[in-house]
C-alpha cells in the first residue's frame, strides 16, 4: 500500500518541476502547461490528505481549483490567440501590452 509521504514527495516533485518550468521557459503555451502540472500537483496533495485525516474537505477544494483553473486555461488560451493574432509570437518576452 503506498502511504501518504509517498503521494506528498510526488506532490512536492510535480510542484517543483511546474516552477522550475514557469521560471525557465518562454513560450506562453508552455508555461500555461507549467502552472497547470502546479495545481494538478496541489490537487493530489489535497485528495492525499483528505483520504489520509478520513474527511471530504480536501475534495471539495480540489473541485474548486479544478474550476479556477478551467477558467484560466480558457482566459489564458483567448489571450494567447489575441497576442499571437497580433504579433505572430506567443513568446514571453515579445508580449509587451505597453507597446500596441
């Protein structure tokens, strides 16, 4: 049986790739993907615990985040479509909102 340290160290290496992601890369689509493995890796972190302390509390948070990033990913998504529309570039550092 695999025990609650085993899920939250794979929890804290997701975490730890999705930033190292966000922090590294350029590209717009791949840091959206960097800050979605975050949130997948806090969603495990919380049905972890919530199996492990016998309560649906941490469910019920990851249907939450679930939906906040849903919404992100669609908003991020337009936002990608705009500046590439635009600029031909969905690079970070080619998105520059003070220069239209």
């Amino acid at each position: 049986m695999v025990s609650i340290h085993e899920y939250l160290m794979l929890s804290a290496i997701l975490f730890s790739l999705g930033t190292v992601g966000v922090l590294i890369r350029r590209n717009a689509i791949v840091i959206f993907m960097c800050i979605e493995l975050m949130l997948n890796s806090v969603n495990l972190s919380f049905i972890a615990l919530s199996h492990h302390l016998g309560s649906m509390d941490g469910q019920i948070f990851v249907f939450f985040v679930m939906a906040v990033a849903a919404a992100e990913a669609a908003v991020g998504l337009a936002l990608m479509i705009t500046f590439y529309r635009n600029r031909e570039s969905i690079e970070v550092d080619d998105i520059n909102m003070l220069k239209w």
